[in-house]
C-alpha cells in the first residue's frame, strides 16, 4: 500500500539522516583528538560512531532493497523512470 511505502521512505530517511549526523559527529571528534589530552578517547569513540553511521547506513541499504522488491512484485518498473539523474535531500527531523 502507499502508506505502506511513505512509511519505509520515511525510515529510509531516517537511516541515512542518523547515519550522516554519527559520521560528522565522528569527524569533529577526530578533529577534537588532534588537540586534546585524552585523544585515545576521542579516538575510540569516534570508531564506535563510526560503526553505528555504518549500522544505519546497512539498515537503509536492507530497507532500499525490500523496497525495490515490493515495487517491483507489485508491477512497478524501473526501466520505465527516466535517465535522467535526479538530487534528493535527505530531510532531516528535529
């Protein structure tokens, strides 16, 4: 159904929004490390952030594919979308 489907964009959505913020997070640690005096700290816990960016992003890849599959069972054709290359933006939720 088509609420269905608005249901698994939106938590797509969110995957990819939470992964984006652990990844940036992780970047400021590691900048932060540079200059810190507990840098192995920060270190580490910008590698579990990391991990989790990857979790998420392994998620929205797993619900992508469910996706596609219930679009194509239900007669949808991707050869049919154009070849055109289109931006989309994740929207983030506060």
């Amino acid at each position: 159904s088509t609420s269905d489907l608005d249901s698994k964009l939106s938590d797509f959505s969110k995957y990819v929004s939470n992964a984006k913020k652990k990844y940036e997070d992780a970047k400021k640690l590691l900048e932060e490390a540079k200059t810190s005096t507990d840098s192995k700290g920060s270190v580490q816990k910008a590698q579990s952030m990391i991990k989790e960016a990857q979790t998420e992003v392994k998620k929205a890849h797993d619900l992508l594919k469910k996706i596609a599959r219930e679009v194509k069972t239900s007669g949808g054709d991707f050869s049919k979308c154009s070849d055109e290359k289109e931006e989309f933006e994740v929207i983030e939720e506060k």
